[in-house]
C-alpha cells in the first residue's frame, strides 16, 4: 500500500489511540489529551495508508533556533518502509535554519537517530518528572 504524508493537526482520538498502543506508548491510553496536543503541536506531520494513521513526528520549537522533536512514531506493521526516516526528513527540512532540532533517543533507538543525522551528547542528560510509565 502507498504511503503519504501529511501536515495536519487534526486527528481522531481513535487513530491517535491505535497508533500510541501500537508501539505500547503508554500516551495512547489518553486519546482525548492527544487530540488536544496534537492541536497544539508546532509542527506534526503524518504517515497514512489509506486513511490510516501509521506515524507521525511533532515538533515544539520557539520559532527561530531552537526545535524540539517530541514525537516519533511508526505502527510496527509499517516499520521498515522508510517512514521514520522519511518524517525525519521532513523534520530537518522544516527546521533547516534553526540553530539547533533536538530530541530524546531512548538506548535502542540511537542508532536510528545517528543514521538520521543526530548526534549523542556526551555532556547532558535527559531528566523527566512525569506520569507517564513509557
């Protein structure tokens, strides 16, 4: 099935709840929160098959150096078909004049993110107060 994309911020809470669970990110099980984050994104573009939501990418930034990528996320059943990296791209090329696009690997997924471009800090951490559990 073709793959295209997307910049809209508008979502049905069932399509963000399907794809949230899919990669069990605990965010899906608020799908009205998500609606509303998604609204509220800076920058969101989307993967569809058909009319199925399969990954998406979100953006915060402050409107001339600095962007924050929050969001990366493909239904495994698509994974390998290029969409990560395709959104990605997408990412870069939106934030192309800023100084600095920023984000949170988690361990397995620094190598993706190194293949796409980034680099791994050896000077700062991520920290989080949060009520999340993924």
């Amino acid at each position: 099935m073709e793959i295209t994309y997307s910049d809209t911020h508008a979502f049905t809470k069932e399509a963000l709840q399907e794809l949230f669970l899919s990669v069990d990110w605990s965010s899906g099980h608020f799908p009205d929160k998500l609606v509303v984050a998604m609204e509220n994104f800076h920058t969101v573009y989307s993967a569809w098959a058909g009319d199925r939501l399969v990954g998406m990418i979100c953006a915060m930034d402050d409107g001339i150096m600095n962007a924050y990528i929050h969001y990366l996320l493909v239904n495994p059943e698509f994974q390998d078909k290029a969409i990560g990296r395709t959104l990605v791209e997408m990412t870069k090329e939106h934030y192309k004049d800023y100084m600095r696009i920023a984000l949170i690997g988690y361990d397995n997924e620094v190598h993706f993110y190194e293949n796409c471009g980034f680099t791994k800090s050896t000077d700062a951490s991520p920290m989080f107060i949060t009520k999340l559990w993924t």
